[in-house]
C-alpha cells in the first residue's frame, strides 16, 4: 500500500500528481499474466455477431418493457416494468458504453460508435468527455492524482454514495458540465486529459445534448406526458442506474489505490447469466483491466487461462458486496485501510512485470 497523506488530493492538478510522478506510478509497467502471443491474438480478435445479437436483444427487451409500461401505465403493473426498463436504459446501456468506448464491442467501427453516442446519451454522459477520462482510467488505474473515474474516494462519504445510487450526484455534476462545455470552457483537469484537438468537440456535444433534452422536456409538456420522460432522457438514467453504481463500485472500491498490479487493484466475480448481460461480462474486471483489448464476448475464455494466477474469485455479486461494505465503512474514518488480496504463489520467473497495453 501507498498513500500520500489521511486526505488525499483526487483532482489531477494537485500535490498527488507529482507524487504519482516521482513514485513511478504515471504509465507505468504492470504486472501481466504471460499468454502465448497466439493465444492472445485470437482472444482479441474482433466480431460483430456477438455483439450485435446482445444489442438487438437489449433493444427489444427496452422496447418491450416500454410498451408493458405504456400499457399499464397508472396501475401497480407499471411499476415492475419500469423498473425492469429503468435497468436496461440506466444501467444495461452502461456497460454497452464502456465497451464500446474501448471499441472492441463491434469489428465495424460505425457500429462501435453509433452504439457509444446512444449509450451516451441514455446514461447522460459526455462521450468526447469520458472517452479520454477512461484511457486514463486504464493508463494509471485507481492512481491517486492521475485517475478520473475512482468512485469511492477516501475518506469515504457514505452519503454520497447513497445518492449515487439515484443517479443524484453524477446527474448534478453532468448538468454543470454541460453547462460550463456549452459555454465552451473546460476545467483544469479536464485539460490534463483531454487532448487540444479534441476540446472543440467537447464543446459541440454539450451544446446539441443541452438543445435534445430541452426538446424532450419541452415535447413532454406540450403533449403533458409524464410517461415520455419516464422512457427516455434523464429521468430513467437516474431511476436505472442502480445495479450499474453497484456493479461500478465492486470493480476497485476498498482494494488498494496506487499499486502496478490489477490482481490487487481489482475485482473478479462469478455472475449469474442475468448479470452478465446486463454488465457485458464487465465481472471479469482483473481480465478486463489487464488486457483491454479482448472483447466483452471472449473474457470468460481469458478467465480461464488467467484464474490460477488470480487471488480467490468472488463467488457472487453478494459476497464481494459483503467484503466491500464494511472496507467503505472503515474508510470513512481510516483513509489508510485497504483490502488485502492473497496472491497464488508461484515463481519469480512467472512475476515479471509488462507494459500494459494501449486502451484504444
């Protein structure tokens, strides 16, 4: 473990970034399990079918669950519809904008791109934005001063991540985001990720995504539909998001921040079918992390050649919630305490650290 004082400084232009610097943690070489170069080619080899039959299936499971809620709309039968269609919008089209931000979802590049900016949109996130916060993501993971996407921030506020379940602090802080993009500045750290070609793009999304949720809000009051805005914008990535802030939370949250081993850093957990789809086999976080370009489709094939060099997987979602609450708990008060994982043991040959590879 390393850490760089009780409070940390988060922000990517504080005194953590050049701690993160001089203790060698910036782009850094990380452990690597040793697959035959074969081997991996053929896992990271690209395919649409995979994908394209999980997204129509994923569309006609939005389209059916919005037509049972239409249907019974003002009876107690609305409400497991809807919560079932809040899933699918709010936290199935996250995992599809994860994948597809990698752009290993698809082999075609349009599809790849098409379904990004639509899963974008239904979680209400920038694409330009978080494209580039997420190859830092994978470039420096869960390194203080470097990383943009670390959850549960330390000393954890239990508050915070209570209202995240809602959709509450990520909706607040996207509006002011937009709203500062639209106005075409950007912050300090988001300049530290985001390259100088790409600003003006950040600026134009905001702008047209501002203009669609003001016409679907102005489109639900002119027809007065309530159900309108229940289907589609804000709302249902709000009222969706749940089992994706659940899911987010179980990838790193407790583990310890600032190591070059993704076994350490993040987890592996064995979901139901159900689950799976939801999160596009995202539970196979420590494959994911560690070679992100193999495709959502073929990380349990990459689980398999990879388990017996990870620590103990997690049986269920349940049990690695059991370990991770109370390590949020402890961190509330102790910035310093982390989970710490038992790594199998092997030779010093096999523990040689690797590059890590490029995310996109």
């Amino acid at each position: 473990m390393s850490s760089f004082g009780t409070r940390r400084d988060y922000s990517l232009t504080g005194a953590s970034t050049p701690h993160a610097h001089a203790a060698g943690l910036v782009s850094a070489n990380w452990y690597q399990t040793d697959i035959p170069r074969k081997t991996m080619k053929a896992l990271m080899t690209r395919r649409d079918a995979p994908a394209i039959r999980d997204t129509l299936l994923w569309l006609a499971l939005l389209v059916l669950f919005a037509g049972l809620g239409y249907l019974s709309w003002g009876t107690l039968w609305a409400i497991p519809c809807f919560v079932a269609y809040g899933v699918l919008y709010g936290s199935a089209s996250d995992s599809r904008w994860h994948e597809c931000s990698h752009g290993t979802a698809f082999k075609t590049r349009w599809m790849n791109d098409a379904v990004y900016q639509i899963a974008s949109f239904m979680v209400f996130r920038e694409s330009h934005v978080w494209k580039w916060s997420h190859a830092r993501h994978h470039t420096d993971t869960i390194v203080v001063g470097r990383d943009y996407e670390i959850m549960a921030k330390r000393p954890v506020q239990i508050a915070r991540l209570i209202a995240g379940l809602f959709g509450i602090p990520q909706t607040w802080g996207t509006l002011k985001s937009l709203l500062q993009h639209a106005g075409g500045d950007l912050n300090s750290e988001e300049r530290n990720f985001i390259p100088l070609t790409e600003q003006t793009k950040v600026i134009r999304y905001a702008r047209q995504t501002l203009l669609v949720h003001a016409a679907i809000i102005a489109l639900a009051l002119h027809l007065q539909s309530f159900y309108l805005v229940m289907v589609i914008g804000v709302l249902p990535s709000m009222y969706g998001v749940w089992i994706a802030f659940i899911f987010g939370l179980t990838q790193h949250a407790g583990l310890p921040e600032n190591v070059l081993d993704h076994r350490l850093n993040c987890r592996t957990i064995l979901m139901n079918p159900v689950f799976r789809f939801i999160y596009s086999n995202m539970n196979y976080h420590t494959e994911h992390h560690m070679f992100p370009m193999v495709p959502y489709h073929a990380l349990p094939q990459l689980h398999e050649l990879m388990k017996a060099e990870l620590p103990v997987v997690y049986p269920s979602t349940f049990s690695a919630i059991r370990e991770m609450l109370p390590a949020l708990l402890i961190q509330t008060d102790n910035p310093e305490y982390d989970i710490q994982r038992e790594l199998p043991q092997r030779s010093a040959t096999d523990h040689q650290p690797a590059q890590h590879p490029q995310t996109a």
